[in-house]
C-alpha cells in the first residue's frame, strides 16, 4: 500500500523499482524496511552519510540546537553561532587561499554560486568542464554536465559551455584568456571512480593561473574523507580557487557551501542583496550543528581508511568477475565486462540486504562507498555477501 501511495503522491526522478524500499529506521551501516529486513548500505545514500546513519555525536548536537533556535532569518543577516563555529572548524583545515564560505542547501547550489563568483571576477562567460562529469541538476550546473544527450533535453542552457576529456593533457590548452572558469572533479565519480594523474589536476591549476581563469574543485562525492584525505584535492596538492562542497558535510542533514578567499568573496557584497548571492535557509543552524559533530567524527577517523580501503579492495581482488577496481579511500568501483547485467546485480545484491549502484555514465561497474564508521567486522560481512551475489550471478 505505501509504495502505491508513494508512486501516486511522490514525482519520481528514477523508475528504477528495487530501490523502493519501505523505510522503518537505520542506525550506522544499517538501513532496516519495514519488514524487519536489514540491508548494508554500502553506497551511504551516496556519499551522504560518510560518519553512517544516525551517529550519536551528530544526533546529540541536534538535540542540543532544537532546544535553542531553528530558522531565523535568511541567511547572512543575523549572526548565527552554529555558523560561525562550524566554518571556523572547516577553515583551520583548508589552504589560506580558501578561508571564507558561503553556506548554502545543496551541491548544485553550492555549482551556482561557484559559477556565479567566478562571473564576477573576470567578466568572461566561457565554463569549461570535462566529459563524464556530474555537477548538479540545476539549470546552470547541468549546463556543465559531461552528457550531451542530458543537455539536449533541457537545452539551451548556459552559452559558451564546452566539454573537453577528462584527464586529457591536450585539453590544457584550450584553456585561455576567454575562459572564465574550469570545472573539475579531483576523481570523477560518474565514470566509475576515475583517478586523473597528477600532472593533469596540476596543469589545470597552473593554466588556470595563466590566463586569469578561476578553478573550480567540484567535492560535493569526494569531500569529508571519502578518499581518505579530508578533501580529494590534497592527493595533488594543486590547490582550487573555489572549493564546492555538500553532501557528506551534513552528517545527513542538507547543508553545502562553495568556499573562495576573501577576496573573491568580497566580489559578492554590495549595496543589494540579490546582486551578488542569496539562500534563504543556506547555513540552517540544525544543519550547521550536525556538519560540525561530523567533521570532528570524520577528522578522527582519517587515520584508519586506508586500511579499510585496502580490505575491501583485497576481497574485490579473490573475484574472477571484477577485472579493474579504481577509486581512492573508500570511493572505490569494481569494474566487469561490458556486457555484464549490473541493473540485475543491483537487484540480486539489494534483494540479498546489500544496497549499490552503478556510476551515472558507466553500467558495467558498480559502486562501493560505504560509511567511514563501518567496522573491520561490517566491511568483511558486507564484502562476504557481495562476494558470493556476484559469484552466483548469471
């Protein structure tokens, strides 16, 4: 009865009917239906819950604010302690080149704003971004989405949009003094997890500084540890201009920001309010309370991830069908032959209590993103069950 309610009330951005699952309550790796099935969530709502379900420090600290205060005002124009703390903290992490936020409600939000800014610096109005990337579903984010045939369906978008290859030294330089800024993830989510080389993510950064365009580090997946770095940009050391992030920053609360220096944020400030940027709930102090426990969760946990990268990826590696694991940390995809059915494995595995996906352009791999909390115990149970699924799978 509920999934028919929930087809006849709820507009649906999938028709993809395993993962319609009754939801009754979840509690760290563990996501439980109304049947009483557990299921491993080894995807973590992708890539939100990087400290898992309802972790205790994360849910105390909500308490703790809804005794206090909620909405107040639209954000910037009262001073708001959550806010001030939590960017505070974040800061103290981040390059001095990156020391000033502006929080917003989402990923694509936090694309807008970044493209935005970057307007406002130079005046140009070429974006350049790479194939295969995903930035958002808004309509200035799609406009830098690496799929035409998505494009097409909305078009027009944003003009002077151009998609080059991901990790393409080539593509250098097309980058030029009418560029107005280079949108990049530092590993590309929706291919499957690609890892550019070094030379490629610093080569951007020094034709960016070239030629007075502005890069853009999309961390929306990769942020908050996922890698196994706090931000996928230490990996190269080739610093962005703009940092957008979001999802995993919340702890599963919505929250995201896209953070520049002062001086680019200052482009933002006039005598209107609208002439520069604006959110309404952007920095919601239940939101801002749970990003902070988060963060301090996940600085703790920084240490033993590439243990738990290397355990998954030693379980991935006694598969005969997995032939390519890539990713950093725990953003891992097992990659198959062209022709294997991932939407059945996705069912097989989510009937079996084990929730994945595959990558939005690649289908014949899979994801494996699980929570940074899980223990050494859950990975092993949770990789055991993947296992024998795929092996058994025709």
């Amino acid at each position: 009865m509920n999934k028919n309610l929930f087809r006849r009330y709820m507009a649906q951005a999938s028709d993809f009917d395993p993962f319609i699952i009754d939801v009754s309550h979840t509690e760290g790796v563990y996501v439980w239906d109304k049947s009483g099935k557990r299921y491993f969530d080894f995807i973590s709502s992708i890539c939100v819950n990087n400290v898992g379900h309802r972790h205790p420090a994360v849910m105390a600290a909500l308490h703790e604010q809804m005794e206090k205060y909620l909405h107040v005002m639209v954000y910037g124009e009262f001073i708001q302690q959550p806010q001030i703390d939590y960017v505070a903290r974040l800061c103290s992490f981040l390059p001095p080149t990156l020391q000033k936020a502006f929080l917003v409600n989402s990923g694509s939000e936090a694309i807008e704003g970044a493209i935005k800014l970057a307007r406002l610096y130079n005046k140009r109005a070429e974006i350049i971004s790479f194939r295969g990337s995903y930035h958002g579903s808004t309509m200035g984010a799609m406009s830098a989405l690496g799929d035409t045939p998505i494009h097409d369906r909305f078009s027009p978008l944003l003009p002077q949009t151009v998609l080059y290859e991901y990790n393409d030294l080539g593509a250098i330089e097309k980058i030029t003094d009418k560029t107005c800024c280079v949108i990049v993830e530092p590993i590309q989510a929706g291919t499957g997890m690609t890892v550019p080389t070094v030379e490629f993510l610093k080569a951007i950064r020094q034709r960016c500084s070239e030629v007075g365009a502005l890069l853009i580090y999309d961390e929306i997946q990769t942020g908050f540890g996922r890698t196994g770095k706090l931000f996928a940009f230490e990996h190269s050391g080739a610093v962005p201009d703009i940092l957008c992030i979001a999802k995993s920053m919340g702890g599963g609360m919505p929250i995201g920001a896209f953070v520049a220096s002062e001086e680019l944020m200052l482009l933002l400030e006039s005598d209107h309010p609208l002439k520069g940027h604006a959110s309404t709930f952007g920095g919601h102090p239940l939101s801002c309370v749970a990003a902070l426990a988060s963060l301090n969760v996940i600085v703790e946990l920084l240490p033993c991830l590439a243990q738990k990268e290397a355990r998954i990826r030693k379980w991935l590696s006694e598969i005969p069908q997995v032939r390519a694991v890539t990713g950093k940390g725990l953003f891992l995809a097992a990659h198959f032959s062209e022709d294997f059915d991932t939407n059945r494995l996705v069912e097989r595995l989510m009937s079996s209590g084990f929730i994945s996906f595959y990558p939005l352009f690649n289908h014949s791999a899979m994801c494996l993103t699980p929570p940074l909390v899980a223990t050494d115990e859950e990975i092993d149970e949770a990789m055991l069950l993947f296992k024998n699924v795929v092996q058994s799978f025709i």
